[in-house]
C-alpha cells in the first residue's frame, strides 16, 4: 500500500446562510484519504456528512479552506477541467442514487466509461461484469423504475467504480442492502482496494461495516474526530 495522499482537506469549512442566518457546518477540517485506504465518516444526521462529501468532491465551493485531488485543488480549475479532473479521477454514490431513469442498469453503469471516451463494446464489457459483481447479472437492461432500492444502490455503486477512479466516495452505499448484498460489496471494495489501490471514503451507519475499514471519524460537534 503506497502511502500517497489521493485527497486532502485543509482548513476546509462551510457555511450556509440561512435567511439573515449563517448556520455553520463544519470548521477547520483536515483529512487526508491515502491510496488503498478505505476510511469511514459517521455521524448523526444533520451533521453535515453529505455536504462534507460535496466538497470534497468539487460539487460544492467551501465558505474557506481547499480541497486538492492527487494534489489539484478543485479551487484552481475552471468548470469544464474541474469537470474533466472529477470524472477521471472520482466515483461518486450519492446518498439518493441519482440514477438516469430513462436509460438501463447496464447504460447507467456504462456512462462514466463513455464519457471517458471508452468503446461501447469495452464499456459494455467492464460494466456487466461489475453488475454481476454486485449481484445484478440478471438485471442488465431494467431501468430504474424496474428496480427496488437495493438494487438501485448497487447500480450506483457499480457505475461509480467502472472507470476505475483513483478515489470513490459513497454516500450510505449499503443503507437499504441486507447482510448478504452488504457482505458482497464489501468484499469488491476490499478487492478494488487491494488489487487496484483505489481509495475509498465512505459515510455510513453500518457497524458491520466499521469493523473492516482502515480509520474511522465522527463528524460532530463542526469537527472531524478519529474514532
Ligand atoms: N443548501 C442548503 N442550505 C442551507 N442549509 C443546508 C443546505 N444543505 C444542507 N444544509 C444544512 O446543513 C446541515 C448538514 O446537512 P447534511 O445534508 O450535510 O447532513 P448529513 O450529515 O448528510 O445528514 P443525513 O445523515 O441526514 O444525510 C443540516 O443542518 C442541513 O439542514
Ligand atoms: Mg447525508
């Protein structure tokens, strides 16, 4: 495991106004997510994990601090490289999957690789095979609407690994699976962790997951703690 930071926070805080009120979220938070590592958010709800996710993704702009993605601050870039940089180098499980309901499983899966420039065929290829891993092999072409939300959720996860980013971040990836399914992707991100030495930063309430994952934090109280 190389210890190469893949993404890092400094002095990042954030701020909402809130009519004639600022509500302040988080200050001050340092975090560096290394190649390989996979690493876990908790907190409760309202704490601000989904926002803390937005802008370590570049989907958000802080109120001050910097975000730097394999050492490029998500700041420097105009949108169309900050665009370009986040689909390359980024997987994304939204907490409400936000899958293309017109488009299929499979599509969905593919979509990061097309953009990416990918043959269909290839795109096509890697994509399946990621479903099958997360036990979707039979539900290829459903669309969304055809899906339960378990499923769902795992169409996002596959998707979100396809292109082979540097780094994924997920959102409550296994809230609506069971032990089983849950079990399944754990075992892809150890996979994916171990063979390809992608990182991983994921918010959830799965004490399941907790205990195989490098580091944890708690997001409380406008900090970041170790747990
Ligand atoms: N666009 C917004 N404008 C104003 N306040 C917001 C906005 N988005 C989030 N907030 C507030 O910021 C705080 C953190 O929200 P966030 O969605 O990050 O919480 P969370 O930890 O992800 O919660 P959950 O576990 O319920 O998903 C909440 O108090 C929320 O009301
Ligand atoms: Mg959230």
């Amino acid at each position: 495991m190389s210890n190469q930071a893949v993404l890092t926070s400094t002095g990042l805080s954030k701020q909402y106004r809130d009519g004639k009120r600022d509500v302040q979220v988080f200050e001050n938070i340092e975090f560096a997510l290394h190649k390989g590592e996979a690493v876990a958010i908790v907190g409760s709800s309202g704490s601000g994990k989904t926002t803390l996710l937005n802008l370590l993704a570049g989907l958000d702009k802080a109120s001050s601090g910097c975000v730097e993605i394999e050492g490029q601050a998500w700041d420097a870039l105009r949108d169309a490289k900050r665009s370009k940089l986040r689909n390359e180098k980024l997987g994304f499980v939204y907490q409400f999957h936000h899958l293309l309901p017109e488009f299929s499983a499979l599509e969905n899966a593919m979509m990061p690789l097309l953009i990416a420039g990918e043959k269909t065929a290839q795109a096509k290829q890697i994509a399946s095979a990621l479903l099958q891993d997360v036990g979707l092999g039979e539900r290829l072409d459903h669309r969304p609407a055809q899906l339960s939300g378990g499923e769902r959720q795992r169409v996002a996860i596959a998707r979100a690994l396809a292109h082979d980013p540097a780094c994924v971040l997920m959102d409550e990836p296994t809230g609506n699976l069971d032990e089983t399914t849950s079990k399944e992707i754990q075992e892809l991100i150890v996979r994916l962790k171990t063979d390809k030495h992608m990182a991983f930063l994921i918010v959830t309430h799965d004490e399941k997951m907790l205990s195989w994952m490098d580091r944890a934090y708690r997001l409380s109280n406008k900090t970041l703690t170790l747990i």
